[in-house]
C-alpha cells in the first residue's frame, strides 16, 4: 500500500511540472499594458509556478536519479524544502495583496 501512495505521488508530482510549463506558457504574454496590481499578481503568479517547478526537478532528480553522494543528495533535498516554502510563501502572497489593493482602494 505505501509504494501505490509513493507512486501516486510521483506521478502527481509529474502532471504538476507539466501544469507548471503550461501555466508559465500563458503568463508568457508581454503584449499587454497592465496596472501595476496585475503586473504584482501576474509575478507572483509566475514566481509560484516557477518555484514549484523547480520544486518538482529536483525531486524529480532525487527520485528518479538516486544519486550517491550524500553531498549531491542533501543539496536536492535543501533545494526541495525550500523551493517548497517559497511557492508557498508566494501563494500566501496572493491572497494579501489583494486584500491590500482593495483597503487601499476603499
């Protein structure tokens, strides 16, 4: 039972990096003038997208590679944890600055 649940992991951990290129690609668009409220939100949008894919290469490396130094190995881990608590961080963010934009606004 515990290697079906590490396997679901892995594979939705996988369709995440795939999400995470897609979303990257529509946020792509730089024709557009924007307000700076949408610029701030489009960039923490792309800074979360982006956090998590690297979030999601270096477990991918981790799993998948099994490297043997345990140098190598305690780097992708740090990696992981932080890219981790940065997407985080930056998904908090998003809720709060337009909490903020609308005080200021009123």
């Amino acid at each position: 039972m515990h290697s079906v649940n590490f396997i679901c992991h892995e594979f939705f951990v996988m369709l995440s990096f795939v999400a995470c290129i897609i979303g990257l690609g529509i946020l792509w668009d730089q024709n557009q003038i924007e307000s700076e409220i949408q610029q701030t939100e489009k960039t923490l949008f792309r800074m979360s997208f982006s956090y998590w894919l690297v979030y999601c290469v270096a477990f991918g490396i981790e799993k998948i590679f099994l490297p043997s130094g345990e140098v190598l190995l305690m780097s992708l881990r740090m990696t992981t944890a932080l890219s981790y608590f940065l997407t985080f961080s930056c998904i908090l963010c998003l809720p709060l600055h337009k909490f903020a934009m609308r005080r200021i606004e009123d």
